[in-house]
C-alpha cells in the first residue's frame, strides 16, 4: 500500500469512528490552494474541521506530534476559504480536532489548536 492510499484509509477508518461519536462526516479531502482538510463534519452546532494522522508504530513519535505550527496554519488558510467558498454564517463556531491512528488504537483531540 503506498502512502496517499494508507493515509486514505486511515481518514476513512477516522470518518466511521468520528460517526460513532456523533459527528456528521460532510466531506473527505476538501482541497484548494491553501491546502487539504482531511475530514470536515458537524458536532452540534460546531463546523469541525479536522486533520487526520495514522502511524504504523510510535517509532517515529506519536501520529497527532505531526500536526505543527506550519500545518496547523495551512489548515486554518483552508478553513477560511472553505468558510467563504460555501458562504457559511459567520456565527456558524468552528473548531479543529485531530484524529491520531496507531497501533494503540483511535485518539480525538478537539480543540486541536486555535482558529
């Protein structure tokens, strides 16, 4: 399996575990100039936009480590063209999490970072 197919069935495996949390999955792979969001869903009343990350090991750290301050501000570029580009209301409160796959299991960390 190469790597954009692994990382597509870790967000899938991602999307189905965030459904049994009560999530509402409305896209995969929102892509722009900016960057890629990986998963973007509903919780409540939230827009949740939400990076996944998938190890095979902890060797190299743990998969949510990968999620730094250069990504973190790519993701944030996306959201805000994704915002503008469906002409969500600007009351409509946003958060990002991120989903951790790895040999221990599934991880959610909401409110990831900042807006």
């Amino acid at each position: 399996m190469n790597n954009r197919q692994e990382g597509t069935s870790y967000e899938r495996e991602a999307g189905a575990l965030l459904e049994q949390e009560g999530y509402e999955v409305l896209q995969y792979n929102f892509r722009c100039r900016q960057a890629e969001i990986d998963i973007v869903a509903r919780e409540g009343q939230y827009l949740v936009f939400i990076e996944v990350k998938g190890r095979r090991s902890r060797r190299n750290g743990m998969p949510e480590e990968a999620v730094g301050r250069r990504k973190q501000e790519r993701i944030r570029r996306a959201a805000l063209y994704y915002l503008a580009r469906f002409r969500v209301p600007e009351s409509t409160p946003v958060r990002f999490d991120v989903a951790a796959v790895d040999e221990e299991g599934f991880r959610l960390i909401r409110n990831a970072f900042l807006f």
